[in-house]
C-alpha cells in the first residue's frame, strides 16, 4: 500500500488547460523550432539570431546588458558566444576601461551573415503575426511584457 498523495485527473486537466507557463512554453518552444528551421539555410539558429542581433549596436557593449536583454545569466551568454566566435562572427575584447570586463562585437562576416538572414527572419516574423486571431502582435507584445 503506497502512502502517496493521489492528485484527482481532474486536476491534471486543469493544469494542462490553463497553465499559462505551459502554455507560454509550448508556444516558445513552437516559435523556436520554426524560426530554427528558417534560419538553418543561414547557419544559425533562433537563439544565435537573436544573440547576434542584441550585438548590432553603434558602440560595442559589455556582457552584463546583453546577458539581461536575453534573460539569460552570463554564463550561457558565454557558452552561446563561443561558436559565434569560433566561425568568426563575433569578437569578445577586453573592455579598456576595465580589462577584466568584455566587450562584444559583430566581426564583418558576423553583420555579412546576419544581414543575409534579416529578409527571411521578417517573412518568419510576418507569417506568425498574421496567424494570430486578431492580428494585434503589440497587444500580444505588451501582455507578455506585463508577466515579466
């Protein structure tokens, strides 16, 4: 005879329906795989997209803000970088103003290959937009924002 707490089916049901981390996580996974295959042709990724993208600044920035803007901490930031940086696409530098900080820069073939992926990502990004039911992407935008 087990002493486990039995939880009603009923129970997993409502999970599986209204769980809006579920459901967020789903669709993220979604998006992700579309976006990954897309982008496949371009040798990158949806997250090595979005990495490289947070990079095209006017001024090199440092570790710390990229790793926030991607929610990430700054030791995946670093393991995501070192593949960027191996096919030459992006330069880690330390920072001149405090040599144990880095600064992160598109290399030239890094912006080459990003810009080659730039049309095929906005065709991705439109195709998902107008799927949505009333075709408000911002108010999708601005609800998720309001989780954070």
């Amino acid at each position: 005879m087990s002493n486990a707490a039995e939880i009603p089916f009923e129970t997993t049901l409502l999970v599986r329906d209204t769980c809006l981390c579920l459901h967020v996580q789903r669709t993220a996974r979604a998006l992700a795989r579309r976006f990954d295959e897309a982008l496949r042709p371009f040798g990158l990724t949806n997250g090595q997209f979005s990495l490289m993208m947070s990079l095209n600044r006017p001024e090199p920035p440092a570790m710390g803000p990229v790793a926030a803007l991607l929610a990430i901490d700054q030791t995946t930031l670093t393991a995501a970088l070192k593949p960027l940086e191996r096919r030459g696409w992006v330069s880690i530098l330390p920072n001149p103003r405090d040599r144990r900080a880095r600064l992160l820069s598109l290399t030239p073939a890094g912006k080459t290959a990003l810009a080659a992926a730039v049309p095929i990502w906005k065709t991705t990004h439109a195709e998902i937009e107008a799927r949505l039911p009333d075709g408000d992407a911002d108010r999708l935008r601005r609800d998720l924002l309001a989780l954070l």
